[in-house]
C-alpha cells in the first residue's frame, strides 16, 4: 500500500483532519479500519485475478468486487460472502473453468484475457479507493461546515464596556483558577418574538433592561458551583460605560442595576458587577425572551413546584404579570410555560422570591441533563447546540462551539449537592424602601470574599467543614500561607477616611483623627486623616495595581483593628485607605459583630441543587 493509504480503504489523498479545521480532533476522529467480520483478509501473494466479492453488508469500506466473480489463489477458491481464508478447490462462477485449468498445468488463456480482467480489478479498485476518498472528505467537510455554521450561529459582544478593571484570582497549588461566569436574562422587545412573548410592545426599541441577573462560580478543583442573584432593583454604583452600539459614553451613576444593560450592553453589567463585588469575572451569556423558550424546549424543560394554585395575572395594582396558570403540586414547564415561570414575580411575592424560583428550576434542569446523560449523546448535544447558539449572546473570547462544549465539560461532573446558589443579603433602599433594596454590606461583602478565595457556599472541601473567611493572608486548604507577607506596619502610609455621615445622619466628629491615633498606637506611624466620604460600612481599599501586596497590606491594617476580611477591597484609590462608617461611629476599634450579622448564609434563600422538594409559597392574592 501506498504511504498515504489505510488497510480497507485503499489509496487516497491525504485528508486534513478535523482538528486543524479548529474542532476537537475526538470528535472527527480516524480510525484504522479492524478485522473482516467474518475471519482474517489474505495476506498471501497478490493474484493477477479479480478482487473478491464483498464479504458481507457493512464488511468494511474497499471490499469493492466485479459482480458475479470471487477472487482466488492458484489452485484455490474462496467461499462466496466468507471473507476467510481460501478453501481448496475451484472458483465458482465465471472464474471456474479457469481454476480447472490451472489446476492442471493448462495455462492457456484468450487473447489478452489474463490482462483485461487483471485490468479491470485494478480498475474497479481505483474507482472504489475514489469513492471513498470523496466519502471520506465529503464527511470532513461537511462536519466542518456544521461546525461553522453552529459557530455563525453565535452572537458575540465585548467582555467590558470599558470599566473592568477586578484582578484574576492566583492560581492554587495545582495550577487551576475558579471560574466565574455571568448570565444574564435581557427583558428586550426588539424582535417580533420577543414583543409576542413579553407584550409591551410600545417599549420596542426602547433600550433593554437585565431582569435576570446570576454570578455563576465554579470552583478551581471543579469540584463545586455556587451561583448568586443580584435582584434586578438593587441601587448600586453603576460605572462609566461605552454603548458598543451607539458608541456612546454613559457616565457613572448610582442607580437599580438592571439599567446596566441600556447602558453599555452586557458588558456593562459584568463591570457592575465587578465593581461591587471585586470578582474578576470571565465571561458573561446572555439570553432574551424567545431564546428561554427555545433552550427550555431543547433540554426537555423542569420540573417546579407551587405550594397553592396560582394564577400570576395583572391587577389593578400591578400592571404586569407572567401569567403562569398551574394547579398546586409538580409540574415540568417548558417551552412559553417555561418563560411564564421564569418570569414570575408578583405571586412569588417579590423579585426574591422570583430569584428563588430561578434556582429552583435552574437545578431541575442540570439534574434532569445528567439522569439522561445529555452531556455524552451525541444526538442531544447536536440538538441543544443548535438550539444554544442560536439562542445565546455571549462575550467575545466565548464565542466558538468549542469553547462552549468545553465549558460544558466543565461543569457535566459537578455532584448536585456541591451545587448551591442563593440571592445576595439585602436591605431596603434608604431611598426608596418600598420599591428598591441595597446591598447588606456586612454579609454582601463576606459572600464576595468567599467567592474571591474560591470558598464553597456548603462550607466543605473534600469532605471537611472549612472556616470562615477571616482577616489575614489567604491560605491555602493545609494552612500555609500564599502570596506575599504584608509590609512592616511602620512603613505604610494609610488614609484615614470619616464616612460615618450617612443614612441622613451627621457625620461623627473626629472620628478620622481617633482612629488615626489607633493606627499609630499599633505601629502604622505613617496613617494620617483623608478627605471624608459617606460609607455605609467601614473598609479598608488598596489600589488595584498594589495587586497581592496591595492586599495584603490592606489585611494587616484591617487585622489591626478588628475589621472582617470582607471589608477589604480593591478599587480606584491611589494608596491604603481605611474608610471609617456608619457602623463604626465610636471606638477605637471595629465594634465586635455578631457572627449572624456578618454571616452571608445566615437567613437567606438557599437551594441546594440535589433538593428535590423545594416548592414555591404562592402569594395570597394569586391564588385560586
């Protein structure tokens, strides 16, 4: 055979494998054709006759044979459709005078009789090692072609809007980095469908908000996932963004997170969410109206369940409403049904309780692809990835199947009860209580510090209660510490900052001076009073180019003073800054907490991916 030709698929051109075309090489994969179905080929001396005829059906490609005849060793016969080894004996057919005659010495053919049908097996063998070549290439291209086409199905955005700016967790004792993903539901009318599936239709072309809004962080190891809700009427600093379709500049205001998206795209969310939680966030998914519906019907729906009927229809007091229609009890919702769940507010009493049936359905649909073993068939996933890219935005550095079908790799192993997600500890707005909410800064900022130290939500690491995040270096799970030693006290400059003048009440006087003489009495020489501004909560920022010393400097200032590891942060000061608030308005020192109030798990809505019998309490006035 030649060098470029493969046993039972005779000679042909060299075929570029899937790989180099930019897809997973496994999933176009060559393989060398096996054994004849019904015993070993021959190996023995090649004959100037024709080949033989096919084994059998589905024998292999390059059986290829001239109709009506077998192929033969001198003095010997194959059996018809056996594919073994020759049997003694004459050929059969056409072939059969002519293995008597060279059974006995006669070796006297027609003119040229010997050459044609040597000519012509060679012939057909030609033809057939074509055929396969066309095949074989034809397979090619037309998988890279889906895979091209699957990929031109995704629509792509810019990661930022221009203000990310959080830094990459380091890399564990093994080499692996969490992973943190946001996604996002978009409430736009820009398209028929999402007009016919969202009503409204005098907000078309009106820009979109971002009802929906989870942090989803899988953990380094891959062991564990947790995801996190930022109801959509939370007040928080949105910043300077760049509208990637207008090209616009939008300052930086505080205002309910959701109008992020009308702002600066997707892309503004996820630096919303980087400012307020400190997160380096990898990628954002974005999915609209019409898309929910698609994605629930390709992997088959969930099943959800409500305590009472219920009946989410508009009123005179709300003027909108899902209208999800079920009886009390269990129910897998797909498709519209699907939509109407996810969309549920009023009944389930308030955008957290709408947060809550969220999660409750996100997990019914991971559990329901892994009990049918989605993530390996093949079928299903070409169905759900035709359906998903058609369906989702996602930012750019995401924006291939590969990456996608990578990324569901990832997260196919994850046990169901190491997957928790939760909705961000929240207080009413001083602003406006009744209608928006802010950030309970205590726990709110102890939930991101876990994120940011890859902690899991379930308080386990490979089986085994893990601590708290407390104030100091980071450690890793055998308590030795990474990262760099926080500098000697004495030589950090650090400005004290009086932010107690909030929630309508005066600032407390002196308070910056106090805590500098603190700070001196502790070794930190160099501390002296900043400009005031008002703060909720205390803290202690570092710049964002300090990196790890910058933090751990800025531990070593808050170990000092009693301040939990949460209240350190990155953001955009130019040195250590010890922000004194509204919960430090006496003292010397951080006024002990209560470990509840500080506790991110302590009180709130927590579903754990293997909880089968969550069920949603339905709202007294949308029951029937």
């Amino acid at each position: 055979m030649g060098k470029n030709s493969v046993r039972g698929e005779g000679t042909h051109g060299r075929v570029e494998r899937a790989d180099e075309l930019g897809w997973d090489e496994s999933l176009y994969e060559d393989r060398p054709a096996g054994p004849a179905p019904h015993g070993p080929a021959t190996d023995g001396p090649a004959t100037d006759g024709p080949p033989g005829r096919s084994s059998a059906p589905g024998s292999g490609p390059g059986n290829f044979a001239a109709p009506g005849r077998t192929g033969r060793s001198e003095g010997t016969r194959t059996p018809a459709g056996s594919g073994g080894p020759a049997a003694p004996g004459g050929s059969d057919g056409a072939g059969e005078a002519s293995a008597s005659a060279a059974a006995s010495g006669d070796g006297r053919r027609g003119k040229g009789g010997r050459r044609r049908r040597g000519t012509r097996g060679r012939r057909v063998l030609k033809w057939g090692a074509i055929t396969l070549a066309v095949l074989i290439v034809g397979t090619a291209t037309a998988g890279y072609l889906y895979y091209q086409h699957l990929n031109n199905n995704i629509r792509k955005g810019d990661r930022s809007a221009g203000g990310s700016d959080a830094k990459r967790t380091a890399p564990n004792a093994q080499g692996q980095t969490p992973l943190n993903i946001l996604l996002i539901g978009s409430d736009s009318r820009n398209s028929d469908a999402n007009v016919a599936l969202g009503g409204a239709k005098e907000n078309r072309g009106s820009a979109p908000h971002a009802d929906v809004q989870m942090l989803l962080h899988v953990s380094a190891d891959r062991k564990n996932a947790s995801v996190v809700s930022i109801p959509r009427d939370t007040r928080v600093d949105i910043p300077e963004c760049k509208d990637p379709d207008t090209h616009k500049t939008n300052a930086a205001t505080n205002d309910v997170i959701n109008e992020a998206l009308g702002r600066g795209g997707a892309g503004c969310v996820l630096d919303t969410w980087e400012k307020l939680t400190g997160i380096y966030i990898d990628h954002w998914m974005m999915v609209d109206f019409a898309g929910v519906v698609a994605i629930s019907d390709a992997v088959g729906g969930a099943d959800v369940c409500v305590k009472q009927n219920i009946d989410d229809h508009p009123t005179k007091l709300q003027r909108g409403g899902s209208h999800l229609h079920l009886t009390a009890g269990n129910h897998t919702v797909k498709g519209e049904q699907a939509l109407q769940w996810l969309r549920t507010r009023h009944a389930f009493g308030s955008d957290i309780g709408r947060s809550q049936a969220q999660h409750m359905y996100m997990n019914s649909v991971i559990r329901n692809l892994k009990d049918q073993n989605a993530f390996t068939d093949t079928g299903r996933l070409m169905g759900i990835a035709e359906t998903a890219t058609k369906s989702l935005q996602v930012s750019e550095e995401l924006g291939t199947v590969k990456k996608l079908f990578d990324l569901g790799m990832e997260l196919k192993d994850i046990p169901m009860d190491r997957i928790n997600m939760l909705t961000m500890p929240r207080l009413p707005d001083p602003k406006d209580p009744d209608a928006h909410v802010v950030p309970d800064r205590s726990k709110a900022d102890a939930l991101w510090a876990m994120l940011r130290d890859d902690k899991p939500l379930d308080g386990k690491s490979d089986g085994k209660k893990d601590a708290k995040p407390s104030a100091g270096p980071s450690a890793d799970p055998s308590g030795s510490p990474t990262g760099p030693a926080a500098a000697a006290p004495g030589t950090l400059a650090v400005s004290v900052v009086n932010g107690t003048g909030t929630d309508g009440r005066v600032a407390a006087k002196g308070r910056a001076t106090e805590v500098v003489s603190a700070l001196k009495d502790k070794g930190f020489t160099k501390a002296a009073t900043g400009t005031s501004r008002p703060a909720a909560t205390s803290e202690v920022d570092y710049p964002k180019a300090a990196g790890a010393q910058g933090k751990a400097d800025a531990e070593s200032v808050a170990a000092a003073l009693g301040l939990p590891a949460g209240a350190v942060r990155t953001s955009d000061v130019l040195g250590l800054t010890l922000v004194v608030g509204g919960d430090w308005r006496t003292g010397a020192s951080y006024p002990a907490q209560d470990p509840k109030a500080t506790d991110p798990l302590q009180d709130t809505e927590t579903v754990n991916g293997a909880d089968k019998g969550a069920c949603m309490e339905v709202y007294a006035p949308y029951r029937f």
